[in-house]
C-alpha cells in the first residue's frame, strides 16, 4: 500500500518520514453545527482514511469562501479526527473501517489468485 503525500513539516518533532509528512486539503466554509456534522460525518473520514494507512500524522484544512479563497486554516491530528463522531450515532468508526478494508483485501486476495496481463 502506497499513497500520495503533499507536503513535510520540516519543523515536526521526527523528521522521518511518515511522521513528518502533511496532508493537503480544502473545503468550503462552514456557518452552521449542521453543516459541521455533515463534515465530519462524510468529509473527515475520506480524510481519515486518506492519512491513517500511510502514517500521515496531520491534515491541514483550508476553509474557502463563495469566490475561493482560502480565510482560515484548521489542522486536524489523524489520531484525533474520530473524536468529532465519537458521540454522533451515524458516526463512522476506525475499528469498523479497518475491519471492512481487511475483509475486503482478503476477499481480492482469495479471489485474485493469477495475474493476467488481459
């Protein structure tokens, strides 16, 4: 498994990668709690995901406005991203997800058993 990473932070406590990698991300501005549950509903498990398999620690967010311009900057820990659905009963859940994604890889695993070039 392999990903695509953005940027590093040359001032990160471990400069090896993954711990010093950042991940990229933009989104539109939010002006409502609704619209912020939607968010870490759908958005931030994209995120999630995106960063956890790789190792990537940090996504730094730029919240854009009607024209597109990037007014605020929120970076979110990796580690922590879950703890804005923890108590959200149509949250998402890491263990839930890594258990669907290692069924998933098993299940391509047994059924991709040659490699055809067709």
């Amino acid at each position: 498994f392999s990903g695509e990473v953005d940027c590093l932070n040359p001032q990160a406590p471990c400069t090896q990668p993954p711990s010093c990698y950042v991940e990229l991300k933009t989104s539109k501005e939010m002006h409502s709690p609704g619209q912020w549950r939607s968010f870490y509903r759908h958005k931030l498990l994209k995120w999630w995901a995106q960063s956890f398999l790789p190792g990537v620690p940090h996504v730094v967010a730029g919240f854009r406005n009607p024209e597109g311009f990037v007014c605020s900057l929120k970076t979110f820990p990796t580690m922590e991203m879950f703890e804005n659905v923890r108590n959200d009963r149509e949250g998402w859940n890491p263990s839930v997800c890594m258990n669907f994604c290692a069924a998933f890889l098993s299940f391509a695993q047994s059924t991709v058993v040659q490699d055809d070039p067709r």
